[in-house]
C-alpha cells in the first residue's frame, strides 16, 4: 500500500468544483492535492454553456481570454415554445456579473482551471479512482487504487467534488436515496447552416418535461442536446438519447443540420438537481457543486453552481486553518451560506420546472416574455440567478408587469 505525506486539504474530484477549491485555498498558502479517477484533459458530457455568473468566477481565475479564444461568445438567448412562438432575450447589463455567455467544450475548460489550480501551488494524482473515505475527529484519511494498487492520503479536511455520480457518497453513508434525477444527452456537430449565434433552448418538438438545445462553439459548429426531467410517481417514458433523436427531427433543426455532420457519439449523463434537500458537510469534509446537488433546476446549468461553491468552500476552509477551528459549527456556516447564496433561486426554479409538464403554461409564459419588457428582464436575472427570487418576484411585482 502506498502513503503521500499529510495535506492540509484532500479534493476528491478536479472538474470545475474541486479545482477552483483547490485554487483558491493553494493562493492562500495551503498544501492541496487534488485526486480525479480520470487522466486530464478528460471530456464531461455538457451543453458546455457558460452563464453570466460562471464568467465572474472565472474572470477571478484570469481564464476569460484563454476561452473566448477557444470558445464562442454570446450575448443573447432565444426560448422555442412548444407551439413554435419565440422570445429572445439579451444578457442583463448589471455591474456585478458579466453581460453575456460563453460556450466551450468541456475537454478545455475544465483543463484550463485545473492547470489554473496547479499553477497556484495545487498537487494533483490522476488515474486515482477514491473509493473510501475515513472520517476521524482530527483529519480524514483517503483511499483509492491508482495504478492497480491502493493508495492512503491523509489530509486535516477534505473536500468532495465528484459531480453527479452517488456511489462514494452513498458508500459513505451521506446520501442517504437517489434523488430525482435530469437525463441528459448531447452530441457535437459541424458545417452547420443558419446558426443564430446564440444560445437556443427548445420547448418545441421535445416530450415535456424536457428540453433541448443548440449551443453555437463557433460559426457552424454546435452542442446540441436534450434533457428529461424526472417526475416523482411516474415513470420515465424515454432515455435522454431517445428525446435527442426526436429533437433533431424537429423541422427547423432538421433544415439546419441538412448539411452539417456530426462528431463523435451521442453522451448521456445524469445531473443532480436536489440542493434544496441534499447534504453539504460531513465530519471533516465540504460538499461542492453537483456533489452538493448544486444545479439549476430549470436549465440543468451547473457550472456557475461549481465555481461559485468551490470558492465559497475554499473560503470557508481558509477561516478555518487561520482560526485552527475545525468545530461542526464551522461546518454549518457553510451550509448556511450555502443557503443564503442558491436556495431561493433553486426553490424558484424547481417551482416553475412544474410547469414544464403543461404546454399552455410554456406558451402563454413565451407571449408574456415577448410583449413585456419587464417580465422578460426579470425573468432573466431570477433564472440565471443574478438576483435573488425571493427579493425580486413579489406578488405585487408580478402583477406590475403583467398588467401595466
Ligand atoms: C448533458 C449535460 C449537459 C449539461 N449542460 C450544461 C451547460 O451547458 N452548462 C452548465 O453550466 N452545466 C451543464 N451541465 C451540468 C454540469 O456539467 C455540471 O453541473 C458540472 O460539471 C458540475 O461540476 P463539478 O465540478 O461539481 O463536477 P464534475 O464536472 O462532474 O467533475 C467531477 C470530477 O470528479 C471525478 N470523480 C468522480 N468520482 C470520483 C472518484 N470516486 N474518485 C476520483 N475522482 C472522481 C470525475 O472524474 C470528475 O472529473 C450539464 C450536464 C449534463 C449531463
């Protein structure tokens, strides 16, 4: 069995999560390793879209340049109802986050902030596949195979950043039941027609509670995908890559992938949309982006969640080796500024997922967006997560919008 020398922080997990952790707790002088069961660069099935709120945490990395230049920009979205009618909306101008949205694919980004995290002073073990995690009073101790043989790493905390895969959690015994999950697939394609160059989300030729997309990574290259969304009491009726293949065959992508080929398989992945009930401690140990549920509930966008959680944890943690108070309490103050930061966007957003079942609602909640500047800005900032819901979305200012 080997042993690696004692860290202040173990990171089980380097995509966009754990390695924006491990940055900024390496900044602030702590020995961070960081443990991922895959060799870097590895791909992650994503829509590869960056929201407004995942560029400001990644304008901190100093990566903005590095991936405009290898991905696309763009400052507007478009929404397909399902009876066909569109709105299309811009990226707020705020002052806090950026006005626009990115898109690259996976391969780089998360490549980009882990060697971020390395140059900070991070240490990293690929191919380390953690199967085990002992939680003691005064540190944890992390076990995995690497290389055919199992392999002990002791840190005085450790952060779990393993995205939407359950099983070490499970092991571990912090979650407790599978929540309901979003399927989701996607595919890659080039030489494609008539690409709007922005991001297009689908209502339309899509079995409801699902949704697709097109998001352009260049002039005629894209991301397209669909997801699914689980509903408690019924039974999933499709895979995802069954509600993709339907969605290419709506008439208008149709025309627009007449010419254009497709690159490499159709992936499928589960995404965990559950924040508003999942776990975020354990002895010892932060939970960070989708390993804490972390994931818009409406959009399945959760790279913004990673970045924002990971930092957050980092934070966190850097007050506790400063303070040598390593006490459940310091545990909680996470959580609670966990709460604080995404719960009334994720409640609201959950909500209003409900009325994914219900085409009327979809198409009327369009025409509303469409005349009514207002409604359509602020729905915006509440969805992506800009403002706060449950600040923004008062009854009275509800019916101010809908009805002057
Ligand atoms: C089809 C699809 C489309 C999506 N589209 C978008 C989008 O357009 N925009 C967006 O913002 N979000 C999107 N998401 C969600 C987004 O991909 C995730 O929310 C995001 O990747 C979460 O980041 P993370 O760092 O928490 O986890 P991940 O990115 O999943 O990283 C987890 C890391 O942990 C490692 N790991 C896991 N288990 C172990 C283990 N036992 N031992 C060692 N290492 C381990 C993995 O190898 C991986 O590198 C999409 C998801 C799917 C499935």
């Amino acid at each position: 069995m080997n042993s690696v020398q004692q860290q202040d922080v173990i990171i089980i997990g380097a995509g966009p999560s754990g390695a924006t952790a491990a940055y900024f707790l390496a900044q602030a002088g702590l020995q961070v390793l960081l443990l991922d069961k895959a060799t870097f660069p590895r791909e992650k099935t994503c829509g590869d879209g960056l929201t407004p709120r995942a560029i400001g945490v990644l304008e901190e990395l100093g990566l903005v340049d590095d991936i405009r230049r290898e991905g696309c920009q763009m400052d507007e979205a478009t929404v397909f109802a399902p009876n066909g009618s569109k709105v299309t909306t811009q990226m707020p101008e705020r002052d806090d986050v950026p006005s626009m949205m990115l898109a690259i694919p996976r391969l780089k980004l998360d490549n980009l902030i882990l060697q971020k995290a390395l140059s900070a002073g991070a240490h990293l073990l690929e191919g380390f596949n953690v199967q085990d995690v002992e939680m003691q009073e005064n540190g944890v101790t992390v076990i995995g195979r690497q290389n055919g043989r199992t392999t002990r790493v002791h840190g005085r905390m450790g952060i779990i950043a393993v995205g939407a895969g359950m099983g070490l959690l499970k092991r571990l015994g912090i979650l407790k039941e599978t929540p309901l999950l979003t399927l989701a697939a996607r595919t890659y394609y080039e030489d494609i027609q008539d690409l709007s160059g922005r991001f297009e989300f689908y209502f339309e030729g899509i079995p409801l509670p699902g949704y697709g997309w097109i998001f352009p990574l260049s002039e005629t290259t894209a991301n397209i995908g669909a997801g699914i969304f689980e509903v408690r009491g019924r039974s999933r009726q499709q895979s995802a890559q069954a509600v993709l293949e339907q969605f290419i065959q709506l008439p208008k992508v149709k025309h627009m992938l007449a010419h254009a080929k497709q690159v490499g398989p159709v992936r499928g992945f589960p995404i965990r949309t559950d924040f508003a009930r999942a776990p975020t401690y354990a002895q010892n140990v932060l939970l960070v982006g989708e390993a804490a549920g972390l994931v818009n509930p409406l959009t399945g966008e959760g790279i913004d969640y990673a970045l924002e959680s990971g930092k957050m944890a980092a934070e966190q943690m850097i007050q506790m080796f400063a303070a040598a108070d390593f006490s459940v309490n310091q545990l909680q103050n996470y959580d609670k500024k966990l709460r604080d930061h995404f719960h009334s966007q994720v409640v609201f957003c959950e909500r209003i997922r409900d009325w994914y079942l219900h085409k009327p609602i979809i198409n009327r909640l369009v025409r509303v967006a469409q005349r009514r500047d207002q409604f359509r800005e602020l729905f915006t900032d509440i969805v992506l997560g800009n403002v706060a819901a449950k600040e923004a979305m008062n009854v009275k200012t509800v019916l101010q919008i809908l009805f002057t």
